[in-house]
C-alpha cells in the first residue's frame, strides 16, 4: 500500500515463491506461539509477515501468516454491522474492538487486530477475497519478537478526565520500510515521544530517537506531542518518514535522523487544526500528484496535498486561533465522514472502517 513513492506497505514487486516454512526460514522466524498481551497497530512486510504492535506488552511481533499467495485482483469487499458478524467467527469472545486494520499487498486479503472478551484478550482475524472472516490461529506459528526500550509503567497516571495509563501508547503506529520497522509511541525515556527503528529479522539493539516538533497551535516546541500516525516514504528522493500528531501538527522527519539514535526536531510541514487527533493515514497517487489521506477523531477525513512538501522551510510562528490551519493544502472528504481505518487496497481503492450511530462497518471505496 502506499504507491511507488512509498518505500513501506505495498510491495507489488515483492514475488513471493516460497511457503510458511520457507519464509519462515528466509526471516530467521521460529515456530512457537506468541505471548501477546494486546493486538494493536498492523502493518505488512515482506512475504505476508505481519508486524503486530503489542503496547501492552511493550513488544512488536513478526509473525508469519502463511497469507502469501499472490493475488490476481483486488475485490472490493462491504460488511455491515461489522461488529455483529466478527461476534459469529468462532472462538472470539464478545464484546469485540477492531483496533487496527491492514491489507496484505500479497493477497488482498484484509486483517484486523482485535481485543476480545471482557478481558481484552488479543485476536486475529483475516477476511478473504470472498468477504468471509475467518479467525487466525497464532498457535505454533513461525514468529519473532522485539522488545520495546524504555516502556511508560502499565498504570494510571494524572487525575480526572486527564487520567490515562501510558502503556497504552507505547506503540501508536508501524511500519516496514526498506528492511526496518519503524515504530512510533510513547516512551519512559527524557524524551516521551519517539520514533525507534529496529532492523529486520530482529537483532538485539534497537535505535529509540526523540522527536521534537515546533507546534504552530501552541506558539512553542514541545518534545512530549504524541506521534499518533505516519507514513514512510520518500521526499525528493529522501527516505521519511511524515507523522501526524495530537492536535494536529504535520512534521516531515528524514529517517537518518531516527538512525542517528539522539533527538531529532522535524520540520512541520502543516497544521490542521486543533482539538483533534489523527487516527491513520495513507499515502497514494492520483493522477501525476502524491496525496495523503489522514483519518481524524474530530476534524473527518483530510485529502492533503504532498506538493512543495519537501521544501526547506516549515512552520516556526504561532498560527492564530482565528486561522487554525497552514502549510500544505487540504479538503475534508465529506464521502467518507466517520472513517475510523483505513488501508490501501488497490492504486484506485481504499479499505475503510466507518462507524456511525454507534455501529461499524466495513467499505471499498474510491481513493478522491
């Protein structure tokens, strides 16, 4: 996913020619069954490995899904009452929350990371290019698992409505790029917000970098604004990596910076308003241009413009309250109002969850 400017997520040249044990084999993955405490954020890598973020158990996961036969289209797939049908897949409890969703660029074929039952056990479940859903065992499974530096402490902190266990944003974002898994999230670290890298197969040592940013809404720079989503991709041929975060700053980062493993201050490329978090974000070509597509929790779904993004300057002044917005340009997407997730699907389509009156479901709809 994420066109030819990407350098993670849709892997169309990627030509998988080997098997669950071959890939197995080829990634140094072993077979056993994973220790997840929680299944949060999702993102691909090379021949159907999935990476799952675990923030509570300060871990990420590769596991082998054994999902690598390619695909010959990419059927387009709609599930209403989306929590009702997952509530029949054998062997999930209720109550059910998709907490992240990924196609495979392999196979089209679409994953959703859940918490299930009232103990918010992590599951698994994949839905084919016939629409079914199926539960995915991650017992016996070819697997790795790398370790998360300096996690927050699993407990409450602050008081009232500001109350709010940390751990839970130690991994806010994924993604494979250039044989690396970047990873955003909170840290215990003097820096609380970070990007860490960690090279793939996983080795021992993973590089946690600081971000600082220059916040427009605030008039200041803040080095604890929480990295909610990115992308990684490339910049007038520069690997990068744009990350949106709370409230709701646009900040370009080079990805030598996140190597170096010392702080780093990205340049905001725009702000979007404020009272808002970003939920995720895409990004695609369409026509001769580059676009981003960002899911928000208050402000709906934003088209925004890559052009000029690389330039030298950013945002370094306040920007009114009268103005909220600067920087790269934007339309919100009324078609796609309530949009929670979202993931490619094809170069013309995108896989969307929208909630509504309460209730969630499942669309393919057309990239704008």
């Amino acid at each position: 996913m994420r066109a030819n400017l990407i350098l993670c997520g849709f892997l169309a040249a990627v030509v998988c020619s080997a098997g669950t044990s071959q890939a197995a084999h080829k990634w140094g993955l072993k077979e056993g069954t994973p220790d997840l405490k929680s299944a949060g954020q999702l993102a691909f890598g090379p021949d159907g490995v999935l990476f799952i973020g675990d923030a509570k158990g300060a871990a990420i996961f590769a596991v082998d899904t054994g999902d690598a036969t390619p695909a010959k289209g990419a059927p387009q797939r709609n599930i209403d009452d989306l929590a009702g049908k997952l509530a029949s897949v054998a062997g999930l409890k209720t109550p059910l929350a998709v907490n992240d969703l990924a196609v495979n660029p392999l196979t089209a074929n679409i994953f959703l990371s859940l918490s299930s039952g009232d103990d918010k056990a992590p599951a698994l479940v994949r839905i084919n290019q016939s629409g079914e859903i199926a539960l995915v065992s991650l017992a016996k499974v070819p697997f790795l698992k790398a370790t998360l530096p300096n996690p927050p402490e699993d407990k409450l902190v602050g008081e009232g409505p500001r109350a709010r266990n940390l751990r839970n944003e130690a991994v806010t974002d994924i993604a494979y790029a250039s044989g690396k898994v970047l990873v955003s999230g909170v840290s215990a670290a003097g820096t609380p917000s970070q990007i860490r890298e960690f090279a793939f197969p996983f080795s021992e040592n993973a590089i946690g970098t600081g971000v600082e940013i220059y916040h427009g809404a605030h008039g200041r720079m803040e080095d604890n604004a929480t990295v909610r989503t990115f992308v990684a991709m490339n910049i007038d041929g520069v690997p990068s990596v744009l990350a949106g975060f709370t409230c709701t700053p646009l900040v370009r980062f080079p990805i030598t910076a996140i190597e170096s493993g010392s702080k780093t201050r990205g340049t905001t490329v725009a702000e979007l308003g404020n009272r808002n978090m970003p939920l995720d974000m895409i990004a695609y070509k369409k026509g001769d241009e580059n676009f981003l597509l960002m899911s928000n929790n208050n402000r709906g779904v934003m088209k925004i413009s890559t052009k000029d993004i690389g330039r030298k300057e950013g945002i370094t002044a306040p920007v009114p309250n009268e103005k909220l917005t600067e920087g790269q340009a934007f339309e919100t997407i009324k078609d796609l109002e309530g949009t929670v997730q979202l993931d490619r699907l094809s170069d013309d389509l995108a896989v969307v969850i929208v909630q509504k009156d309460g209730k969630q479901s499942l669309r393919t709809v057309p990239l704008p």
